[in-house]
C-alpha cells in the first residue's frame, strides 16, 4: 500500500498529509463488567486515511480530578470494525497492551504508539467503531484512543483519490 501511495504522490496524483483521528470514552464509560463500550470515529468524505499508528490513555480519578493512569495497564480490551470494508480488524478482542502502545516498562498509556505491521486503509466516509471492555475493578472516567497516519486527497484537492 505504501509503495502504491508514494509511486502516486511523485506523480503528482495524490497529496498525503499527516492527520490523526481519536474518540473519547468520557464520564465513566468504561466500567468494569459492563461487556463493552463502543465509540465511532467517522471517516471525512474528503479524502480515505491511511493508519500507521495507535495509542491509548486512560485516566482514572484521584479526589475528583482525572489523572493519567501510568502505575500500572489498564485491564481493558480493544477491537475494531471498519464500516467501509464491513471488516473486523480482529478475530476477537485483543488487551490494550497488545495493540495500542504504552511507555517501556508498563503499557497501554501512550507515551509509545503501536505500529501497525502494514497501513490500515479506511476509505472515505467510512466509520471505524472501538469497542473497549474493561477486564478490571476500575472505572476510568476517561480513556483516549488515537488513531494516527495521514489522509490522501486528490492531488491540489477535489476529494478522494481513485485507488
């Protein structure tokens, strides 16, 4: 896909340009034992993106106020359903450390993405859905999942490229 991307942009037929998608789980969404929470990210119409990288940051809340959760991995599963393919990324839910990155020694908070073995196309307009379960006894108030690449417009504009 890469190798097809950038024959296209030297020839002037698309323009790539870095972009990141994300979606918030917010106000206690993600409470342990409720089976699952999905969010959309939905995909703009102007051009398809192609995905390099994912993180994942999930607070919890120390005297009401949200604070990174950087002590431990949050007991939390991922998976994702590309609506444009009609696709599941996965064949069953994977643990955030597994797929959304982390720092060195803990995980799944972000500070370090996952790289995806090969780019994730999502064509224009579609909707990539998240599903995160919580495994665990926290509730995270808040818990960020970035998805993180670049569109590819049409070059000089006009909408998403043929590919």
């Amino acid at each position: 896909l890469l190798e097809m991307l950038y024959e296209k942009e030297r020839n002037k037929e698309i323009t790539i340009v870095p972009f990141s998608y994300s979606t918030q789980f917010v106000n206690n969404a993600v409470v342990a034992g409720s089976g699952g929470v999905t969010q959309s990210i939905s995909i703009q119409a102007d051009s398809h993106f192609v995905v390099r990288y994912c993180n994942l940051t999930s607070y919890s809340s120390a005297a009401g106020n949200p604070i990174v959760v950087n002590t431990g991995a949050p007991a939390l599963t991922i998976n994702f359903f590309d609506t444009g393919s009609g696709r599941n990324m996965l064949d069953n839910p994977q643990a955030v450390q597994n797929l959304c990155g982390g720092v060195a020694a803990i995980g799944g908070n972000g500070n370090l993405p996952f790289i995806f073995p090969e780019p994730w196309l999502l064509v224009a307009s579609a909707t990539l859905q998240i599903t995160l379960a919580n495994l665990g006894v926290l509730t995270f108030p808040r818990v960020d999942v970035s998805m993180v690449g670049f569109k590819v417009f049409n070059f000089g504009g006009g909408g998403a490229p043929t590919l």
